[in-house]
C-alpha cells in the first residue's frame, strides 16, 4: 500500500484482526487440533504461497476475474442504456415495469441449470450468470438518476436548442454519471460473488471450483486460502473503484462538502 | 402616460420584437392567463410585476416558446413562437439547478458557443470575455457549487450571454439575493443590457425593483392572469441607485403600482 493510504487507515481498526489470527494459531498449535475444516494460519499463508507459486492460483484468479469483468462488463453497460431509455421515456417504462419486475427478482444461481443446458460448462456459463445479475442495479441506479435530474436542466437543454445526441452527452449521462459510477461499484462487487457462486456450485474453472477441489480432497489450508484469496481480491475491486471514483468526480464531492476539489 | 425620457416605450405593434396577441392558457380545468396583448419593442426594458400567483413566470415561459399558448398567439419577429430558440435567452431564478454543477464556470458558459459549433480556442478567448463582463475574471475554474449566490447567477448570465441572444427573459434573476448584492447586480446588468442593446422582459415581485430597471412596467391582475395596469418609465438614463430612486417621477411611479398591488391582492 502507497503511504498516502496507509494514513487513511486507523491503525486501531487493525488490533482486532491481528489478534484473532494470532488466537487462532496459537489455539491450533496449542491443542494441536486436526480438522478437514481448519488450519492454522501460517499454514493457510504456506498452501497461498504453495499455490501462487505452482501458477494454480494466478490461472485460477484469471479465470475467475475474466468471467466477472466480461459479464460485468456486458451487463452494465446493457443496463446503462435500458436505464437510460426508461429514464426518458416514461411510457416505455411504464410498459415494462411488470415484464421487468417479474424477472428482476429470480435469483441469478437459480438460472444456472437452464444456462447450464444452453451453454455447458465454462466461461459462457459464467458470463451469462453475472450478465443477469449486474444487469438490475446498473438499470435501475441509472433510470432513477435519470428520473431525479432537475427539470429545469432539461429546460436549459432546450433553451439552448441542444440536439437530442447532445441533451444526452453533454445533460442527462454527466448528470447521472455520479450515480452510474456506484451502481458501477455495487456491480463490481456482484460481479465477484457471483462468479465465485457459479463456480462454487456448478462450473468446473476458476477459484471457487479450486476451493470445492481442495475442500473435497481434504485440504482445508489450500481452501482457506483460497477464501481469504477471493475476500482480498474483493476487497481491492472496491478500493480501486473507490479511488477511481474519487479521481473522477472531484466535482460532485466539492458539490457535496463545499470544500476545493483538490 | 407623461414620461417621454429617452428609455420611454415604442409600443408600435409594426416594430415589435416579442408580441403576445390575446394569449391565454388552459391547464386541465384552470385558466392560467386571459386575453395578454403586450408588444415589446426592440430594445425596450420590460419588467411585470403582480401577486403571487398570477402567472408571471407562465407568461415567461410562453415568451419563451417552453409552453404554448391555449388561445392567441405568441410571435417573435412575426413569426410564430412554437419551441425555445437560441435568440430568446432566459435566465432562471434558481441558478443552482440551472448551472450544471458538475462543469466550471467557464464550462457552462462555454455550453452554448460548443453548441453553436465555435472552434475551441475560439471558444476560450469568447468565454474569458464573457466571465470579465460579468465582474468573474480569475473565477473560471471553479465549479458552481464553490461559489456565492451572486456569482453563480453571475454565471448564468454570461452564459446567456454567450448565445448572443436578441431577447433576454429574466424570472426573477434577482429574487434570491441580498439586499447589496442585488442593488449590485442591478446596475452591472443595466449597464450590460446597455452595451450589448438586448431587448429585456424581467419579471420581478419587488416593485421598486421594476420602476429602477424598466422602461415599462406592467402589472397583472391573478385568477386570471391578465394585463392590470401599464406604466411608461420616464426616468433619464443611466439609472442611479440614490438619486433615481428619489425623483419625484419614481415615486408617483412607486405609489401608482403599490395601489394596484393592494388593490389586485385585495
């Protein structure tokens, strides 16, 4: 970490983490405790290390993150322009609000055996999954921004004689982009979970298949690793969209504090 | 009227610029406006004041072709007004949702020059010109949200500015100010309605507001919105915050439309 970051962290939210690691290894060193489910720390650190260096790990992670970015990806940006178009055109909103609310509410692991049969086993599968489940929020974050953009911007859009292409480049996306961008965060995150969801329960790539193959072959340090492996690279999405955002919209926040953008 | 100072109206309906021809408006079971007739000429500062309630933003807006008329006409160089034009410039009271909060200053006012498709480094020197007019040299880069009420509305006239309007409709421009700021603003915007000839329709509710800026000051009676009264302004030019304010004319201007008030609200 860069040590303009590692400021921003309180360091007294570290104590709680490290002690509890510490515990855990010193209570299976101590008993000496044996289990399918468990390892010790340092053991789980030696099966990452053993795992990054046999190159299991990095095609794994590979994988796994090229399946959530494509349908990430593919479903976001789907979403953005439904958004969009339901967001200006209340009627065709109006329209598909039923269709739309029958379907948003499937739970996306629950479409895996119909796509099962359409795409067998493999990266298609897995798009196909998280395309459906980043669809929603990128949609609707972008169709309610659209929907709260002053009416009067519109009518500056007019006065202006804006041409329709420029009412939505230069108006409604600037406009909603601030929201767009954490519907795009939330996305990310439900990207990777549900990557590792399809993985874990039906598809044979990727980490979570890794984790079931270490779990059904009795190697619960590989498998732990392999848990704290997917909550790191999680966590590292967010912190990237996290900064990202705050490269990109300095505007916004000043809007929000009243303070200089930089 | 006896005033026939340099600003006094030409109300010739030949010369008008803007006109409404018994325009009315009709929304769903209410009657908005009835029966408005008012010439603007080229050039002429016009200010309407009323009640609140009587329609003066409404009969902007179909000025401004936002809305259209149920009855009558509204014509713009004897054309028909039938969508916003880029020659009719207006400028809003709530410069906070009208400003795009996520541009600079120099970004909104340079809006309307990308739409009228001038070169970029075209565009630059026109925006700085602009933002100097309006008293923001030196403030270009910094977004709406970092400045004063005034200089953001400060902000919204240099961008109507920058279409080089024929017309400007002002709502209220002034309404959310301060006392100082407002008086301020008063005459800088004077002396730039001055320099660049822009015809003025201002609506206002503060009275004195009205007589001070406008060659002519109509005043419109609410429930329907219609014509009440119409003063010609005979007060000489340039405008001075102390003394016009104390000129005999002012006053008899002032207490004229202060009747009316109490008699349209009674």
């Amino acid at each position: 970490m860069s040590g303009r970051a590692a400021q921003r962290i309180d360091l007294r939210g570290m104590v709680l983490p490290v002690a509890l690691v510490a515990a855990a290894e010193l209570l299976v060193r101590s008993r000496g405790l044996r289990s399918d489910a468990i390892a010790a720390p340092s053991e789980v650190l030696l099966a990452w290390l053993r795992a990054l260096v046999d190159g299991t790990l990095l095609s794994a992670t590979a994988e796994t993150l090229a399946c959530a970015v494509a349908g990430l990806a593919i479903g976001f940006t789907l979403g953005v322009v439904l958004g969009t178009i339901f967001g200006l055109r209340g009627l065709v909103d109006e329209l598909m609000e039923v269709t739309i609310e029958a379907i948003r509410p499937i739970p996306p692991v629950a479409l895996i055996p119909i796509a099962l049969l359409v795409y067998g086993f493999g990266y298609r599968l897995e798009i196909a999954i998280v395309v459906f489940a980043t669809l929603w929020p990128a949609m609707i974050f972008t169709r309610t921004a659209i929907r709260g953009i002053a009416p009067r911007l519109f009518e500056v859009a007019k006065a202006l004689e804006l041409s329709p292409r420029e009412r939505i480049f230069k108006i409604v996306i600037p406009a909603a982009l601030p929201q767009i961008f954490v519907a795009l965060r939330l996305s990310a995150a439900i990207s990777l979970i549900v990557a590792v969801t399809v993985e874990v329960t039906a598809n044979t790539i990727g980490l979570g298949h890794e984790m079931m193959m270490a779990q059904s072959s009795l190697h619960p340090d590989l498998m732990l690793a392999l848990l704290v492996w997917t909550g790191v690279l999680g966590w590292m999405i967010n912190a990237a969209m996290l900064l990202a955002q705050r490269l990109l919209f300095p505007s916004s926040i000043a809007e929000r504090t009243g303070e200089a953008a930089r | 009227m006896d005033g026939t100072g340099d600003g006094t109206a030409v109300t010739a309906e030949a010369d008008a610029i803007l006109e409404l021809k018994g325009a009315g408006l009709i929304i769903g079971s209410r009657e908005i406006l009835r029966g408005i007739d008012l010439a603007i000429a080229p050039g002429e500062f016009v200010c309407v004041v009323g009640p609140s309630g009587c329609g003066k933003t409404t009969l902007l807006r179909l000025l401004a072709g936002l809305m259209l008329p149920t009855a009558g006409e509204v014509t713009y160089r004897g054309a028909p007004v039938r969508r916003a034009s880029r020659d009719v410039a207006i400028v809003f009271q709530d410069y906070g949702n009208a400003l795009l909060p996520w541009r600079t200053a120099a970004a909104n006012v340079a809006l309307p020059l990308e739409t009228m498709g001038l070169a970029r480094d075209e565009r630059a020197a026109r925006v700085e010109t602009l933002l100097r007019t309006v008293g923001l040299e030196g403030h270009g880069e910094k977004f709406p949200g970092q400045m004063s009420g005034g200089m953001q509305q400060r902000v919204q006239i240099a961008r109507c500015l920058a279409q080089s309007p024929s017309v400007l409709l002002m709502d209220e421009p002034f309404g959310a100010l301060d006392a100082m700021t407002r008086q301020g603003l008063q005459d800088e915007f004077l002396g730039l309605v001055a320099q660049n000839s822009v015809t003025t329709f201002f609506v206002t509710h503060d009275l004195e507001e009205a007589i001070y800026l406008g060659d002519r000051v109509i005043g419109l009676l609410p429930n329907p919105g219609r014509v009440g009264i119409a003063l010609d302004v005979g007060l000489p030019r340039p405008r001075n915050q102390l003394t016009t304010r104390e000129d005999p004319e002012f006053l008899r201007l002032r207490r004229a439309l202060f009747d009316f008030i109490a008699r349209a609200e009674a």
